[in-house]
C-alpha cells in the first residue's frame, strides 16, 4: 500500500466516523495499518490542515477533520 493510498484512508475513516475521535479510536478504524502508517498519516493531513490534533486533560489525544468552509462573500 503506498503512502497516499493510506493517508487518503486515515481522512475517509475519519470523516465516516463522524469528524472527531480519539486517536486510538482510529487505530481500531483502520486495523491493518500500522501505528508509523497512521501517525504518518495523521501527521500529514494536520500538516495540510486537513486535521486537528488536540490533547485533552487526560492526555487522551482526540483527531478531527477540518471541514473547507465554502467562501460565501461573492464579487461585485
């Protein structure tokens, strides 16, 4: 499986799975990646802004796909 192919996977479990989890959550998702494919993935859509990674007071790390906001100010 090339890289692409399974961070395009990570975005699509994500985004099924309702836009927010926690990571280990996706790790069960997604059990024939392993952990350096999803962090790789995980890294990566963050780093393009297509995720949030977020940790909370229990150190339970949660991951949430940014939805694009459509552009609603048109030209004149």
């Amino acid at each position: 499986m090339d890289t692409t192919t399974f961070i395009d996977r990570v975005k699509t479990t994500l985004e099924q799975a309702g836009r927010d989890c926690p990571l280990e959550a996706v790790m069960d998702l997604c059990p024939d990646l392993t952990w350096n494919q999803m962090f790789l993935a995980i890294d990566d859509l963050s780093r393009r802004g297509e995720v949030r990674v977020t940790m909370e007071a229990d150190r339970t790390y949660r991951v949430q796909v940014r939805r694009l906001e459509a552009n609603t100010s048109s030209a004149v």
